[in-house]
RNA sequence: GCGCCCGUAGCUCAGUUGGAUAGAGCAUCGGAUUUCUACUCCGAGGGUCGCAGGUUCGAAUCCUGCCGGGCGCACCA
C-alpha cells in the first residue's frame, strides 16, 4: 500500500462515482441497474442491490469490453444459481445501442461487447474535448471538490534538495494534478521548518567554516552540516554578499564571524534561493509556503498547547509536559513540553496541521518519506486530543521509499553526513527534467526505487518516458507526412467512417483511449500516480504496435481520415497523460 | 524486542481495492525493413505469486503464524 488509511470509500463505492468515466460507462451502469429493478423475485432492498453492482474493464478482449460479477455476489442472498440469476439479468436488460452483444460466461459473470456506436461516441469526445478529455467537469457531487491541501516536499533549507526530495515533488505534483482532474481545489503547500534546532546547526556549521574548522576537527560543533556548500556559503559571506529574499528584501552578509544570527539569516537566504532553482529547473510550483516561524509569531503554537491542556490528556512528569498519544492509537505518549521550557516539534507540527483544517482543507494529503512514519500517529493523536470534531485517519499519508541511484553500473552514494549526495538538480543536468518525473513517479511509492540514469539517459525503447514521448512525436510526424504528400484530414469524414476501423489493433487501442478516464479516477482515488505511467507505456505501445502493422497515409480518403482520428485521439491522451505527470509532449524527438 | 512497510519470471516491476488461463518491459533465443522515423514491430521459452494454515462459489489480493529484507521506536527534527 502506497498510502496509509485513506478513508474508507465505503460500500458502493465500487462504483465510479456518476460524473466521471465515460459516457458508455454510467450508461452500462444504468441499464444494469434498471434490469436488476425488474426482475421480480429478488429479496433484497435497492441499496443491496447497488452495493452489489461492480463493472470492471476485461483483462482478455474474448470476455468484451465490460464484465459484472453481480449475479455471483447476489446468488447467494437471492438463493439462486449465479448463471441463472445471470441469464435473467441479461433477459431483463433494456435494449442500447451501446451494446452489440452480452453473454453469460464463467461461473456467471456478464460480459458486455460495446457496440462500434458506443466507441465512436467516445472517440468523438476525445477530440471534442482535446486537452480536458479525461478531466472531470466543475458539477459533480460536492465531495469531489472538496478543498484539498497537498503538503509535499518541505525539506529544511539546510542544504540542496537530494533525491528523496525529487521523488516527493514528481509524487505530489502529479497527486495534485490528478486529484485537480478529478474536481478537486487542490493547494500545493510547502511546509517551511525555519524555526528549528536545524536551522542553528546550519548557521553554527557555516560559522565554523568561517573560522576556517573543517568536519572532523577540534571545535567542529556536534550535528553541524558537513557538506561542501557550507564552504561556499562560508566563503560568500566573508565576501559580504547580498543575496535577496523570498518576501523581496535583501540580506547582506556582515563578513562578522561572532555575527551568528547574521550567518543564520545570510545561509537561509542563500540556500532557499537554491531549493527554488532546484524546484523551478524540475517545473514545480507551490501556491503557498507555510513558515514555521509564523505559527510561533501568530501564537497558534501557544494557543495548540493550551488546547492540548484543556483536553485534560496531558500531564506532568521529570519536569516535562505530556500529552497521552496512546489514547489515540500511538506507541507512547510524548512531550509537549520539554524540562528546559522549549516545546518539541510536535507541538508546531500539530499546530500546523491545525491550520490546515481551520483555512478550510478538510482533505490534507501529506507526502512524505517512510523514515518519518512515526510522525503519522503522533500528529493524528494531536489533533485528536483536541477535540475539534477532525476526523481521526485526518491527514491522509503517501509514504515513500528511498532512491537509489545508479550510474555506469555504479550506486551514488547519497550522504548528507558525508557531504556528498545527488542532487534533484544533478539529475536533471543529467537526465533531463521529463525522465527524472516520470522515473520518479512510475513505480509504487512504497518499495525502494533505483533510478537507472543510463537507462533514463538512453533514447531507445527501453527508456519508458522516451517510448512513451516517441508515440506522441510520431503522430505529429505522420500529420507532417500528410502535408508534404498533399493529402488531406477531415475530422467529420473520419467520424463518419469509424465502422471501418475493424482490425484488432484498432479495436485494442480504442478500448485503451477510453480507458483514460476511468485510469485517472482509480490513480486520484488511490492516490497512486504511478497507475497513470503505466497505463500511458501501454497506450504507447499498443499505438506502435498498430504504427507498424498498418500505414495510415492510405489513399482511401474515408479510411485515412478514420485512422488520422484514432491517432489523433491517442496523441491527445498521451499528450493529456504526460501534462499531468509534469513531462512535455515534444512534437519531434 | 515492539510497530509500520515490502517479498510476483533470471532482472526491473504491473496486477483496476476477492474474479475467468497471474501480465508487461529488459535479458535470452528466433524472425520482420524498397515503409508514415528500425529511436520500431512480431514470435518463443521462462512462475511453488517468500512458506504454512484459514475464510468462500473463487485468494497474488482478506485473516493468523512463521521466514527474509527495509524503515522507525528521544525531553532530535
């Protein structure tokens, strides 16, 4: 599972929800339903029935383009035998035109042909719609618009942003662009740890480079930074640089060694301006940067532990305050409030995520690596403890794993302690911005992940985002063909004569196409980006394999233009796909 | 030790939240090009779904136990 305790779809919903999927899907649904309504003797109230009904894609095309199993999970309760009870459904259907044929097979599943009527529908939508198709329009059900906060990367600015960070920017972007298909009001929010104790190890690791102290010497203070940019950043402010900041002022560097504040502003200036860079080279944007320090300036920290003191679920012990997290589901309770009078993380941490709710995101998505699962309970107890009416699986979590990457055969190491690691930018500089994305969004989160920069580096069919980008540069280059051959495309001609695209691969890549929607709706429910990847390699390969069994430049005008449509259909998915991940759609390889 | 996660073909991984004969790419072997880009395609072999039980019409999927690996178990963040 790539995510932890999402809220529970509940019963029914195995169905889509009715504003998403294709046409043919909600109408499939529809005639099911009022064939189950008609049958006379079944024993079983309406929402049983409904609970019942599940339409999933076939695996193998014999079995159709749709199956239900609902005469298997309504034999029992119904008493009867599944393909009976599946044969009578099958009688009471309602006649479609959607539908060319539908049998009874297996133990009693329902297995429906889509007629060349409901393709040609949905082809036409494809190109009617271009760039939205797939995307769920702004009415719907209200809970599919729900305000939702995608909290994702939030490194410390403590140094250049590393792989695991790139992992986390590719997933929560695209978990944020899928779940905006989707309806949704999505935030990108970045959580800004500029208040902590990393934050002065930072500034006393640049401070003892100042006094020239290398890692390992006399003096060299504990857990301070060891990276080589600590040098630089040492360097810069001896130099008395000015480097701006994010709010548009400018921090100049004092070249004052016991200026410790002065480094710690100079160094945070400095390397959030690099994290920026790095963010903007890989195409991520967020809409909000929430700072740490603004919750102890607007008093939401305070305000949080006097909140957890009300709930009476705190207590005093060794000088320090308490919170009992193991109320709510937590391996041991844990301090609020340290001996020394300072508070724990946990403490800003709860606080924040109590902003979250309180602007009006009733659905927060955290993003974050599998080492910080710890944070999940403490921060859920929290809120808990609060009392606020939060629901208690509130944030939802996306844990990932870490990366590993490999050149000429050859793991990189990634050490912050060591000082040397690969950067995002590294791998962009290396692989280019479109590889590191899909790379790093086409495997599930939770299993640890192994970036091949050869592989990502190579323009061959082995490479996934090259063989994916190719498809849709071929289009594009067929229509080039068309015009330098004098021929002609025309849309209307081509929908008229979508009854001649009969071949197997035609027919597999219009089922695929308008597979698109439904793919999106599952990858933004589970969260799971990594769906849509594969399901776009798929798209791509059905579509060369139909490039290379059958030339579309034909000079049968009618079944030209019905093939230029297909294509045209399949670029536009392919093009729609890959915006979603964040990986340009080039024209041209 | 406790908690969470992972274990599917030689390798890297999918598997539509319990369905039909477990799939794809790579690698291996065998084929295809006077062609809209061979930067591609077609075919073949390859499996105890970590192991053992259980639940049921039906399990890679859900439950229990074990084996192996990762991560986490601070008055650090």
């Amino acid at each position: 599972m790539a995510t932890m305790d999402h809220p529970d779809p509940g019963p029914g919903k195995l169905r889509p929800p009715r504003d998403s999927g294709t046409l043919t899907l909600k109408d499939l649904l529809d005639l099911i339903e009022s064939a189950l309504a008609a049958l006379p003797d079944l024993p079983l109230e309406p929402a049983a029935l409904r609970d019942a009904l599940a339409l999933e894609r076939t695996r193998d095309p014999a079995h159709g383009d749709f199956a239900t199993n609902v005469a298997l999970r309504l034999a029992k309760p119904a008493r009867r035998k599944p393909r009976d009870l599946a044969t009578a459904i099958v009688a009471a259907l309602p006649a479609s035109d959607i539908i060319e044929r539908t049998e009874v097979a297996g133990p009693g599943f329902i297995n429906f042909h889509l007629s060349p009527h409901a393709y040609a529908g949905e082809l036409a939508r494809v190109l009617e719609e271009g760039p939205r198709y797939g995307a769920v329009p702004a009415s719907g059900e209200p809970d599919r618009h729900e305000p939702t906060v995608v909290e994702f990367v939030s490194a410390n600015p403590t140094g250049p942003l590393h792989v695991g960070h790139g992992r986390q920017a590719a997933l929560g972007d695209a978990l944020a662009a899928l779940l905006q298909s989707q309806g949704h009001a999505v935030q990108r929010e970045y959580y800004y740890n500029d208040a902590g104790v990393q934050i002065h190890n930072l500034a006393l690791a640049v401070q003892a480079r100042v006094r020239g102290l290398k890692p390992g010497d006399t003096g060299w203070p504990e857990n301070a930074y060891a990276g080589e940019y600590i040098q630089e950043l040492a360097a810069d402010f001896m130099a008395g640089k000015k480097e701006h900041t994010q709010d548009g002022g400018e921090v100049r560097a004092s070249a004052d060694v016991d200026d410790l504040d002065g480094i710690r502003r100079f160094a945070v200036a400095c390397l959030r301006n690099e994290q920026d860079l790095d963010l903007q080279k890989f195409g991520v944007k967020f809409d909000v940067y929430y700072l740490e320090s603004s919750l102890y300036a607007d008093g939401k920290v305070e305000a949080t532990v006097n909140g957890l003191v009300a709930s009476g679920k705190t207590f005093e012990q060794d000088g320090a305050l308490w919170l009992r997290t193991t109320d709510y589901g937590d391996d041991k309770d844990r301090v609020v409030r340290k001996s020394d009078g300072t508070y724990t993380y946990f403490v800003p941490d709860v606080a924040y995520h109590v902003t979250k709710w309180e602007r009006g995101f009733h659905r927060a998505i955290n993003v974050q690596g599998t080492d910080h699962h710890g944070t999940v309970a403490r921060v859920r107890a929290g809120l808990q403890a609060l009392d606020m009416g939060i629901p208690a699986q509130y944030p939802d979590y996306v844990l990932h794993n870490m990366v590993k990457v490999m050149r000429g055969g050859e793991e990189v190491k990634i050490s912050k302690r060591a000082g040397s690691y690969v950067t995002v930018r590294d791998l962009v500089d290396w692989v280019g911005r479109d590889a590191v994305r899909f790379f790093l969004v086409m495997r599930q989160p939770n299993s640890e992940f192994t970036f091949d920069v050869d592989l990502a580096r190579s323009r061959s069919e082995e490479n996934p985002v090259y063989y994916v980008q190719y498809a849709h540069a071929r289009v594009s280059s067929v229509f080039r063909q068309l015009r330098d051959k004098g021929m002609t495309h025309a849309r209307e001609v081509g929908a008229r004569n979508l009854h001649r695209l009969t071949a197997p691969h035609e027919r597999a890549l219009l089922r695929r196409i308008t597979q698109y929607p439904e793919v999106l709706t599952t990858a933004a429910r589970l969260l799971e980006p990594h769906q849509l990847a594969h399901y776009l390699t798929e798209l791509a390969s059905e579509f060369h394999t139909y490039y290379n069994a059958h030339t579309f430049l034909v000079d049968d005008a009618e079944l030209r233009s019905a093939r230029l449509n297909l294509v045209t259909a399949t670029r536009q998915v392919i093009a729609n796909g890959l915006g979603i991940l964040g990986v340009s759609a080039p024209e041209t390889m």
